[in-house]
C-alpha cells in the first residue's frame, strides 16, 4: 500500500520498490513505473496501485477420476503481474488518493480467476485416470498440466499475468477409500514382518540347536579327554609303581648284596681270626707239649684257669711228687 501524506490542496505518494504506479492527471499519464514519489492534486489524478512481486494463490478442490472416485487435490499457484499497464487496464487496481487503500478487489478476483483455471485444467485431467493412477501419478501429472494451461491461458496473457511456478502438494482420496487401497499393502507389509518374524525365530532355534550340538560335542571331547586323562593317570600309576618296585628290588638287592659282603668279611675275619687263635693255640700247646704236669699245673693255676675249689683234700699220692720235685730245684 502507497504511503500518502496530505498538506491542504496537494497531496504527496510515495510508493514500495514492489509496487507499479501509473498516475493519469486529467486523462493523460503523468508517472507510470514502480516505487514512485511525487505530489499530486487528489481532484485532477486518478492512481493505480499494481503489485509487481510473486503472490501466492493457494488451491484446494474437489475432482471425480474415471472410476467415478472423489479425490482432493492441494495445490499451490506462484504469479505475478508482467505487464502492469495492460493489468490495469483490465483490472480495478485504483487507489484513494486520501488514504492509499484499493477501491475495489483485485487481488481476489485474480485469485478467484487462477483458482478456477486452475481447477478446470485439473478435472479435465483427472476425469482421464482412475484413481490409482491419480493417486500414484497425479502429483506429477496435475503440475504439468496446470503450469501448461496457466501459462497458455489467453485469459491471463490478455491480464498481463505470468505464472511462476506451480506445486501440487497432496491428491487423497476419500478417507475410506483410502483406507481400503492402502489395506494391501499393508497385508503385504504384515506379511513381510510375520515372514521375518518367522525367520528370525528359525534362525534362533537354529542357534539353539547349533549351541546345543556345541555343547554336546564339547561334553563328548570333554569326556573323551577325560578318558584319556585316566587311563594316562593309570599308566602313570603302574609305571610308578613298576618303577618303586624295582627301586625296592635293587634296595633289597643292594641290601643283601651288603649284607652278603658284611657276612662273608665277618666269615673271613672269623676264619682268619679262628685261625689266628688255632695258630696261638696251637704255638701255645706245643710249648706246653715241652713241659711237665707240674709246670702246666702251676701256669693253669696261675692263669686262673682252674674252676673254683670248694674243698681241697691233699692225699700223701699228691704232695709227695710235688715235695720231692721242690727239693730237686733247691
């Protein structure tokens, strides 16, 4: 909206950089271009506001496809004014000298206008599709065919409006029927989930199983190890007590092999001194074989070799040889 400052009989307008103005004083154009600035007289100018920067034209219509379905279509519009002169010769784009506002709608009625091609070329369309193809394709399908029917319009062209850019956001169909398209596939994905859930659980027995047979095969190397170990421990047992009985024999061996040696060293010692001592006695006895009774009674009693005398009786048989030899010394 122009800005317009009032000072008694003269007025001044001061325009926004996207808005086109085209000031007529007395039937003859005085300024005409955008972001305009210069006093006027309100009884003698007529003032035209045209917006020159894209507007937004939303869209939401109902259509009936081939298959005789309802369908909503959401769309969007993007124009603008390209010939600013020619729209405001076919549109009211006048303004109040006082206070800047439109005398009139033409904003609205350009929407209006766009939003009525725009559903026109649509169901011209859609009337063409079932309602799979509308609801798979028809995004696609409606952009193109609404750009190109907008932008070849004669109505628009002869208004001085171009059109932008054009985007269909949704086509639905009615909440029921939408439903009951969309229950197939969803089976489907149903399906999808139940098979990975099925083979998610055959893959988990399949590891139980696989765990199972692991473990069993451990226990089996374990035992089969386990046999091992005692029959090695059994072999061992009777190596060590092989080995402890012929330690034990050599022992025993060796011990009387000692003892063996002890024995005959003590019989030969024995010998040796039996020997000696039949040697001495012998020596002894054949000194002995020189001498008289007498003196081998005399030594005996001497040495003590005598048994003990309880009583002695002396007979004159005795004492006469010993008296008789006595004096034969002296």
């Amino acid at each position: 909206m122009a800005d317009i400052t009032r000072f008694r009989f003269i007025s001044h307008l001061r325009a926004n950089p996207t808005t086109h103005v085209r000031h007529l004083r007395n039937g003859k154009l005085a300024h005409d271009g955008a972001g305009q600035a210069f006093w006027f007289r309100a009884l003698n100018s007529s003032l035209s506001e045209i917006p020159i920067d894209d507007r937004e034209q939303p869209l939401l219509f109902h259509g009936r496809t081939q298959d005789f379905q309802d369908v909503a279509v959401q769309a969007s519009v993007t124009y603008r004014v390209t010939d600013p002169a020619l729209a405001s010769s076919r549109l009211d784009f006048g303004i109040d000298p006082d206070t800047g506002l439109w005398r009139a709608t033409p904003l609205e009625q350009l929407g209006g206008l766009l939003t009525e091609l725009a559903q026109q070329t649509a169901l011209d369309l859609l009337a063409r599709m079932t309602l799979t193809e509308a609801l798979s394709e028809g995004m696609t399908g409606l952009r193109t065919a609404v750009g190109s029917g907008l932008r070849n319009d004669q109505r628009l062209t002869g208004l001085g409006i171009g059109v932008e850019d054009v985007r269909v956001v949704a086509v639905r169909a009615e909440r029921d029927v939408e439903k009951a398209l969309q229950t197939p596939t969803r089976e489907m994905v149903q399906q999808a989930a139940d098979k990975a859930t099925y083979e998610r659980r055959a893959m988990a027995v399949e590891r139980e199983r696989s765990i199972a047979e692991n473990e069993l095969q451990n226990q089996i190397e374990l035992a089969r190890r386990e046999e091992q170990l005692v029959n090695q421990r059994g072999q061992n047992e009777r190596l060590r007590a092989t080995e402890a009985v012929a330690a034990e024999a050599i022992t025993t061996e060796a011990a009387a092999s000692q003892q063996r040696t002890l024995s005959q060293a003590e019989a030969d010692a024995k010998r040796v001194i039996g020997a000696a001592e039949a040697a001495a006695e012998k020596a002894l006895l054949e000194a002995y074989a020189d001498l008289d009774q007498g003196t081998i009674l005399a030594l005996a009693i001497k040495q003590g070799a005598l048994p003990e005398i309880g009583t002695l009786n002396l007979t004159p048989d005795l004492l006469t040889p010993l008296l008789t030899k006595l004096a034969e010394t002296r």
